[in-house]
C-alpha cells in the first residue's frame, strides 16, 4: 500500500488508494500558536518579581 503526505502551514494532505485524497485544516492551530507566541513574547518584555 502507498501513502502520499503533504504538509504546509495551513493544511495536512494525505493520500489513500482506496480514500483518496484527505486534507485536514490546521489554520485553526496556527492561528491558536500565533495567538499563544504573541502572548508569551508579551510577558517576556515584564521582569517576574521575587517571590518573598
């Protein structure tokens, strides 16, 4: 059995003989990591105060 995979930021394409081709969105996850980075970036500008 022979399966084809492509992969790019948007979206995972696989390939099946007997399904054809598969396409799964991920726009959805790079737009939640995109979020998630810009929030980190973010809190590392502020200094974490010692705990006391």
């Amino acid at each position: 059995m022979i399966v084809g995979v492509d992969s790019n930021l948007k979206s995972l394409d696989l390939y099946h003989p007997t399904e054809g081709w598969i396409r799964i969105d991920l726009s959805e996850l790079h737009r939640i990591k995109e979020v998630y980075d810009k929030k980190i970036d973010l809190l590392k500008k502020y200094p974490v105060r010692a705990l006391r």
